[in-house]
C-alpha cells in the first residue's frame, strides 16, 4: 500500500511551500488508495510556536487535505506528534548502540553541536565498554551515529534520478542530545519506518539530509521508502518564497477569501503539469492525473495573478446556492443589508467578476448609487417612476417587462434608455444587468432614487 506523510514543524503558519508538499503528499496518496499520515515534528522545543499546530491542522482542512490515521482524540484521529514518541527512539537508539552502529560522546560545546562538519571520527568513538559506562553514568552524553567510512550512498530519486554522496564526507552524527530528545534525522527514520511511510516526497531542501536517513535504513535493515525531492518555490525575486519574499499563509489566503479548490489546484501546479496540458483541473481530475514522472526538477515561480485566475474559475463553477453561501460571510454588513433573495440575484449577476469571495462587497458596490449623483434624461426618468410604481410583483422577470414598458413609454431604446436608468439609480453608465440591479435596490429605494434624480434634474434646469 502507498503510504505518505506531511510532516511540518509547529514553528509557525502553514505556508505555500510547505501547502504544496503536503497537497502533492495528499493527491499521489489519493489516486493510489493509500493512506496519508499527519506527523506533527514537536522535538525542538525552544522553536514551537503556541497554536501553530490547531493552525496546521485547520489550515489543511480547509483546503480538503485530510488524514487518515493517528491517536483518536475528541473522537477523530489526531496527529502523530514526535513529542509523544520517546519510547519508540529510544528503544532504535538501543538497538543502534548494542550493534556498535552508534557511541556515546562526552564531548562539550561547539564539537558537541549536531550540525558541526567533522570530518575526523570523534575520539569517544574509541572508548571501551568500561569507560563508556563510567562515563555515561556521571556525565551529560549525546549518542552519535557511527558512519560507515569510505562508502558511496546511492538514491534512486522519482523526481532526479541517481544522486550519490560520499560517506568520507558526513561526520558521525547525532541520534540523541543529552537531554535523550531524538534529533531531526533520527526521529524522521523511526517514525518513517514505525508508520510504514512507502513513499517520502518533499522539498529538495532536504536532499542533504537523505544520506544520513539512508544509512539509518540500512543500519536498522528497514527498507528504503521511495525518495522524490521537489524543487524550491521562488518568489518574484527569485529567492526561496517566503513571508520576507511575498509569500502569504494559508490563513491568510482564506481570510481574503480564495476558493479552496482553486489554491490546491494552483499549488500542485508548482513543478508538476497535467498530461493534459490544462490548467483549470477540478479535485477529482488532479486525483487521477497526478504522478511523480510528471514533476519537474526547475525551481517554480510563484505567481500570484494566475493563482487569482484559478480562484475565480473554480468559483465561476460552484452552484450559486453554494457561491452565495461562501460569500455570507464577507458581505460588510454595515453597507449592505440584503436579505438572501437579493444577494442571490447580486451574486448571480456578477459572478464571473470574483477572483475571490471577498470580491463581493466590490460588487455589490456597482448595485447602489455612488457619490457622484448624475441625471439622466428627464424623458426616461419620468417614464421609468410611472412604470415601476405600478408594477404589482417586484420580481426580475417583472422588472424585465417593466424596462420593456418604460422604453415605449419613453419612446427610447438600447443605450439611450439604459443609460438614464443607470445614472438615476447608479450613479454609473455601466453596471450589472438592469433587472438585477432593480431587484436588488428594491422598490421603495428605486423610485427614491428616481425622485431624487428627477429633482436634480428641476434643480439644474
């Protein structure tokens, strides 16, 4: 069975980046019926960022990247959190030690520092079982990985092909710190190996610690789970995005109100192309195309005008009903008090101007009279207060003969009749359709609107 993982940091919001790996994660896993695993990496205390976890969480959610095992709480499965692990490290860090695969180090300060390149073996690898243990017993030790020396570390990546490193070129390496916390690359193989992770597709950042995994593979004689390294997502600077390079979080771009559907489809578009060379691909279409053969190895540029452009077509399909109901909560309610009828013909008028659903109040701003208070022609205007005081149900399809009416009435037609029309109630000589932007004001504020006009009209003349 395939089996994947995303596994951020609670250090911070969710952001584009890390979104794309975990929405690939979640596509491959989907169209193959495997299983995705969230696995919360907790083990560096000093970084976690209160919240940052319940924001992940919500964060893929809201995107419809959903998990499917964990730790039951409050009734659904939870994530792995590396925090609630120790047994499971500590008991491979066992086995490692028994081996001879892995020593404790005495050393101190900066030698002691897990990032340290050192070429030269550390000298506590050569302390005896005695020592050791005399030691181990009296003072702060880490436990180091004991590299293999002169040795080719071959991986098969999905995405770049063979990539080999030197092991003469990795220093022995931390497995546990003296507080016994796993480190990054010791806990990501246990737990790679605990949950049975098939495949491990992430960012190419983490190429350089690939080596240090696959000797952990090998050493405890757990198969290598299929590696496939995705490359960066720049920004319009051409550094790696980030909040200092433009990126927003996912957060952030639902509180602007982007389609959720329309933000997954722009993220699996960064380094991977549909076979059918379309863009616009609905969730379940991305399902059955994604692969690994198909994603890229050139960075991708993150572009905020076509990520808008996704958004507004996926909201152009979305069934009015649902359209109205996502766009609820952004209407400014102190401007615009519409009851659902109304804001559905709003919405039904102007729905292929949304690139996202905060778009509404721009919208609904084309339906109401602006500052500039302009009079049509006096002619249409009289005509239009006589017809629509007399129209008996105050419904669009009514007010679609109305205008028909007020044109004869008025001996006036195309833009010489909607033009005045649209002054007198908008203020604008372009808008969205007559009968919706009739309905939408309703009748008491329509023919004020049109005394109103009519009167500016007396008082200019």
């Amino acid at each position: 069975m395939i089996r994947t993982r995303f596994a951020p940091s609670p250090t911070g919001s969710l952001h584009v980046g890390n979104a794309r790996i975990a929405v690939l994660n979640w596509l491959f896993t989907r169209r193959h019926e495997g299983c995705f695993v969230l696995r919360i990496e907790d083990t560096d205390t000093d970084r976690n960022v209160a919240g940052a976890e319940a924001g992940i969480r919500d964060d893929l959610l809201w995107l419809g990247v959903d998990w499917d095992e964990g730790p039951v709480r409050g009734g659904a499965f939870g994530p792995y959190r590396q925090s609630e692990r120790a047994a499971s490290y500590h008991r491979y860090a066992a086995r490692l030690r028994d081996a001879g695969q892995a020593y404790r180090c005495f050393c101190t300060g900066e030698s002691a520092d897990e990032g340290v390149e050192r070429r030269e073996r550390c000298a506590c690898a050569a302390l005896d079982d005695a020592a050791t243990a005399e030691r181990s017993a009296a003072e702060p030790h880490t436990l180091r990985f004991r590299v293999p020396s002169e040795q080719t570390i071959a991986i098969e990546d999905a995405v770049r092909g063979r990539v080999e490193f030197a092991s003469r070129e990795i220093a022995d390496f931390v497995l546990l710190r003296s507080d016994a916390r796993p480190t990054y690359n010791f806990a990501v193989v246990v737990d790679d190996i605990e949950m049975r992770i098939s495949h491990v597709i992430r960012g190419v950042g983490h190429l350089s610690n690939t080596p240090r995994q696959v000797l952990l593979f090998d050493a405890l004689e757990a198969p290598r789970p299929v590696f496939a390294h995705v490359p960066m997502v720049l920004g319009s600077d051409r550094q790696k995005l980030s909040k200092r390079h433009g990126a927003a979080g996912m957060a952030e771009y639902r509180a602007q109100g982007y389609h959720p559907d329309g933000l997954l489809n722009y993220l699996s578009l960064l380094s991977w192309s549909s076979p059918s060379g379309e863009d616009v691909l609905t969730r379940r279409q991305l399902i059955e195309e994604i692969s690994l053969d198909r994603i890229g190895v050139a960075d991708a540029m993150f572009d905020p005008a076509k990520l808008s452009w996704l958004s507004a077509k996926h909201i152009e399909r979305m069934p009015l009903d649902e359209l109205v109901e996502a766009v609820k909560p952004f209407v400014d309610r102190s401007r615009f008090h519409l009851d659902d009828a109304k804001l559905s013909a709003a919405v039904a008028a102007t729905r292929t101007h949304y690139a996202t659903f905060a778009d509404v109040n721009e919208q609904l701003a084309a339906f109401f009279a602006s500052d500039r208070v302009q009079v049509g022609e006096r002619t249409v205007v009289d005509a239009a207060s006589r017809v629509l005081s007399g129209v008996p149900q105050w419904s669009e399809d009514a007010l679609r003969a109305a205008i028909k009416e007020i044109g004869a009435v008025s001996g006036r037609k195309g833009r010489a009749l909607y033009e005045p029309l649209r002054l007198a109630l908008t203020g604008r000589e372009h808008g969205p359709p007559l009968p919706a932007v009739l309905f939408v004001q309703g009748r008491e504020r329509v023919l004020e609107s049109l005394q109103t006009a009519a009167a500016t009209g007396d008082a200019a003349g």
